[in-house]
C-alpha cells in the first residue's frame, strides 16, 4: 500500500500527517484507510506516484531479504531467477545485477525483452528450453514460480549451491507450492547444497533502503495493469491467471 498519513498515535516519532509513505501490510490494503503500526512504514520514493509505489513493498522486500539475507548473494555469484517476469522477479532481476552477481532469468517468450532491459545478462524462455536440463551451473537459485520440484532444481545447480524458494505454481495454486517448500526443507540436511524457503517479513528499515536505491533510479518498479478499488475482483481474476508483467495495482 501507498498513501498519505491521515493521524498517528501519540508514540509515533518517525512520522507525522501529511507525509507520503508505502508500506508491506498482510490485510487492509484494499480500502481508503488503513491502521498499521509504524515499523512496517517506509518513507515513499518521491521519484513515484502513489500507484508506483504500491507495486513495490512486498515484492521488492521478498526480492531484497531474499537476495540479501537468505541467499547471501555476493559478487561474481551466478544467480538464477526463475519467474523473473513476475512482481518477484522484476525487482530480483535489478537488485541481484545491484549485488554484483550474474543473472540468469527464467520466463515466457513475450517477456524475454523485459527481463533484458532490467539487466539480466542471460534469459532462459522456459516454452522452449529447460534450465535444468543444460550445462549451466549456478550457486543460486531463487524460484519464484514454475512447477520444477526441489530435486530437479538440484541439477542446476552447483555442489554447495543454494536453493530458495518463495513460491509456485501448480495444479493447487496454494497446496502445490506449499509441497515444494516441504520438500525443500525434507530433503536439504540429507544433500551438499542448501535448500529451503521463506516468506518476506515487513520492515520499515528495509523499505527506506529500497527508497534510496529507487530515487538513485537503480531500482524501479514493473506495473502491468491498474484497477480501481471496485474492480478488484476482476484484477484478482486477472493475477490468478499467473500472466501478469510485474505488478497489478489498485488505485484509490
């Protein structure tokens, strides 16, 4: 969510009426207010609009802990981003190029182009190719969606490489990623490499990093379509069809 702060509590000290903020919250985006305690807040990017910056909290701090505190990516790493194209994926794209390290993404055909332009040095058109069937080997790979199970992740990678998951696709859209997750976390204490998962935790800290790195225009957000508030069924419909470029947006 993105807006204007309306009133705050008499212990706030970071924020005050009037100031312009985003923040990662798990339920009451979608309306015209929102109660939500300070920590999650981040100061919003002045370079985006309020429709913008809605796109980026939760993906890009999946992306950012993701890279960042779970995969630990440093320089020179390969790293393989599969549903690059996604909300996820978009903003992983950038920051892991940010990081240093060389960026393999995984998408369609129609989207080839897209994670190009957002720095990738190689992309993988999963309609055609499969990235666990070649000869390249990475030390990370952050799936984002897909159905490959953990232990055919495992063939891409590199004997003590890693394999982090955020989520899937699947016949179930919810109980299919769920699987590969617990396979991930079965089987790693019985391979070389490291395999698990892990869902992003909202922090005002880290959107304030992301801030930074978005006015600096090294980081930007990927919108594919706006919605106004009451036609949030239809772009709920929209998202679930799993085709969406980046993010969908509500606007208020």
């Amino acid at each position: 969510m993105a807006g204007r702060v309306e009133a705050v509590g008499r212990a706030v000290s970071r924020f005050r009426p009037g100031d312009e903020v985003y923040a990662h919250v798990h339920k009451g985006a979608f309306a015209e207010y929102s109660c939500v305690p300070e920590r999650v807040l981040g100061p919003k990017p002045a370079n985006l609009s309020f429709e913008q910056a809605a796109a980026v909290p939760l993906a890009a701090l999946t992306a950012l802990q993701g890279l960042r505190d779970h995969g630990r990516v440093r320089p020179g790493q390969r790293v393989l981003i599969v549903g690059a194209s996604g909300g996820v994926g978009t903003f992983a794209v950038q920051l892991a190029k940010l990081s240093g390290a060389e960026v393999t993404s995984v998408c369609s055909t129609r989207n080839l182009e897209l994670v190009r332009s957002l720095g990738a040095d190689h992309v993988v058109d999963y309609t055609r190719e499969d990235f666990a069937g070649n000869c390249r080997r990475h030390d990370l790979i952050f799936q984002l969606a897909g159905t490959r199970s953990p232990a055919g992740c495992r063939r891409a990678l590199t004997p003590d490489g890693q394999l982090l998951l955020s989520s899937g696709e699947g016949p179930g859209r919810w109980i299919e990623p769920l699987g590969r997750m617990l396979e991930a976390v079965v089987l790693s204490p019985f391979v070389s490499q490291r395999l698990g998962a892990f869902e992003a935790k909202p922090s005002g800290d880290d959107l304030a990093a992301l801030t930074e790195l978005i006015e600096a225009g090294e980081v930007a957000p990927v919108i594919d379509r706006t919605y106004p508030l009451p036609e949030t069924p239809a772009a709920l419909r929209y998202l679930e069809t799993g085709h969406a470029r980046g993010k969908v947006v509500i606007t208020v």
